[in-house]
C-alpha cells in the first residue's frame, strides 16, 4: 500500500451542499477502488493562479490516503469527468 495525496479544486460557484456533495463523490471514488482516506485538508475558496474555464477563484481541498499502486490511475480516469471539478492533482507521498 502506498501513501497519496489528491489536490481537488472544485467550482465556486456552487452552493456549500453542492460542494460537500461533489467532495464525497470525490471520497466515494476513492474508498471505491480501495483506498483508506486518513486525512481531509479543506482550504476553502481561494483565488486560482490563472484562469481556467473563465473562473478565478476556486474550493481547495487536499485529501490523504494509502491505496494500492493501481488505484490513482482508475480515480484519475472516473474524476476527469466529474463535471464540477475543475483541477485535480494525484501524488505519491514518500515513506
């Protein structure tokens, strides 16, 4: 089991239900695949380093997980199309 971290950067746009419900589709995909989620980062709405699809600001959330060497690249392919995910980013930690 490796160690991860998902960057997710979601419309800010929408209302905060909204937002939280896109987060657990976020966590949902993760845990779907066999990941175990150790640690949720949420930064809030912060301004974007440029623009992207004409917004310049966007939620910020960081999500820590351990997951088999697999799984990052199954997440990666189902997150591309969730419509209200602007940016996503998946690293592997060092041990």
């Amino acid at each position: 089991m490796n160690k991860y971290e998902l960057g997710v950067i979601i419309k800010p746009n929408l209302e905060e239900e909204a937002q939280k419900a896109e987060l657990e589709k976020v966590q949902a995909l993760i845990t779907r695949f066999g990941g175990a989620i150790e640690k949720v980062d949420e930064w809030g709405k912060r301004r974007l380093a440029y623009e992207i699809e004409k917004l310049t600001e966007g939620f910020y959330t960081f999500i820590t997980f351990t997951a088999d060497s697999k799984a990052p690249s199954e997440i990666e392919s189902r997150i591309r199309i969730v419509e209200n995910v602007i940016r996503y980013l998946i690293i592997r930690l060092d041990a």
